[in-house]
C-alpha cells in the first residue's frame, strides 16, 4: 500500500471555527489533491499541489485554502467552517496522473454542526 | 469540469454483465477508473492512455474512444465482490485530475 496517510480522521467542529486537514505521504510523488465527497456529487476537487509551494484551485475551491511547505504534507484549511463544508474529505497522490495512477488516503470524515 | 458517468446506479444478479460509461465535454488525455467499497478508499482499476485503447483487470476491461472523447467500463460474469461505487477519472494537461459523479453497482446473489 502506497505510504498515505490522513489526520485526523474524523473531527466534529462547531461552525465559524477554522479547521485544517492534514495529509502526509512518504512516497515522494509531485502531485497531491484534496476530494470532497458527497452523496449524488462523486469526488469533487477542491485544490491540489504539483510541487512544493505550487498549487491550484480545482472545482469547489471557495472556503478553503491550502499549503504545501513540504513533498510530504499538504494542508487543507477551512478558514471558517460552515455546515455545507459537512463532509467526506480525501487527499490523493501521484507521481503523473496523465499515464500514473492516483493513490488515496483512507479520508477524513467532517462533521460541522 | 467533472466528466459524466452513467448510469448513477445499477444492479445486477451473479453473473451478468454491466457497462459503466464516462463521457466529457474536453478533450481527454487519459482516462483513469477506480472502485470504492463502502466506508473505503477508491482503489485503482486501470487507466487508458491513448485513443482506441483496451485495458482489462480480471473479468473487467474498459476500452477508450479519444474521438467521442468517452470511456467505457465493462464488468463480465459479476462477481458479489464487484459491488461498489465506480468512478471514472480524466487528467487534463495541468494534471489536475477530477472524477465523475460514480456509478453505484449492487451485485445480488
């Protein structure tokens, strides 16, 4: 199994709270990205990172940021958390995603009440 | 833009067959699918990289038409352990990779 790893796992917050999300990865892979999933919606991105310090803005970008300090740890933040932000998060890896396959975190379940 | 999968959901008994398809409205570099059980992560199945290509894992197989700018999944003789959620997945040049909205399959003994 590719060395992926999310924290924490589950977490229930209050809204207007800022949360962060942390995924770390020990595979040295450039690219990282973070998926939310929703019923009805699939996985939707919501920004990913193909270096350190590079990122982008994916398809649900509005409420959250991110960074990327280090190859290995890539940081979702929800600057003030609000029930639509209620979800599956999950962080993904690859070393080329046009002709590699992407490994996924075991996601972290968020809770904003 | 995410790509398009249908259908949403299906269910089969042992045995039978199904087909997933992935449509999008850009042009397609690869094609990428996965599955997810419940309460899982998505897995990888297998990824088709040029036009007209065919990859197949087990009794599933997927072929790739660059022109139509579509994908199709094939699951043959299902299996229970097929069930779960199949999502379809495209790269762009940027190499940001988005995912369809899935296609729940149930397989019943």
């Amino acid at each position: 199994d590719a060395g992926i790893t999310q924290s924490p796992r589950h977490k229930v917050t209050e809204t207007g709270t800022p949360v962060t999300l942390r995924c770390h990865q020990t595979e040295n892979h450039r690219y990282m990205y973070w998926y939310r999933q929703d019923p009805g919606h699939g996985l939707r991105l919501i920004h990913y990172s193909y270096g350190v310090k590079d990122t982008d803005k994916g398809e649900v970008s509005d409420g959250y940021s991110v960074s990327r300090s280090k190859t290995e740890d890539f940081l979702l933040t929800l600057e003030s958390a609000t029930s639509s932000q209620t979800s599956v998060y999950f962080c993904a890896i690859s070393t080329q995603p046009m002709n590699t396959e992407a490994f996924f975190g075991q996601g972290t379940r968020l809770t904003v009440v | 833009q995410q790509p398009v999968q249908s259908p949403q959901a299906v269910i089969l008994r042992e045995g039978e067959d199904a087909v997933i398809n992935c449509s999008s409205s850009k042009a397609l570099y690869s094609v990428h699918w996965y599955r997810q059980k419940h309460g899982e992560a998505p897995v990888f199945l297998m990824i088709l990289l040029k036009g007209g290509e065919q990859k197949g894992h087990e009794k599933i197989s997927a072929s790739f038409n660059e022109k139509k700018q579509q994908s199709s999944l094939y699951l043959t003789a299902s299996q229970l352990s097929y069930s779960g959620t199949y999502f379809c997945g495209t790269a762009n040049a940027g190499n940001m990779l988005t995912f369809g909205g899935g296609t729940r399959l149930m397989v019943k003994p």
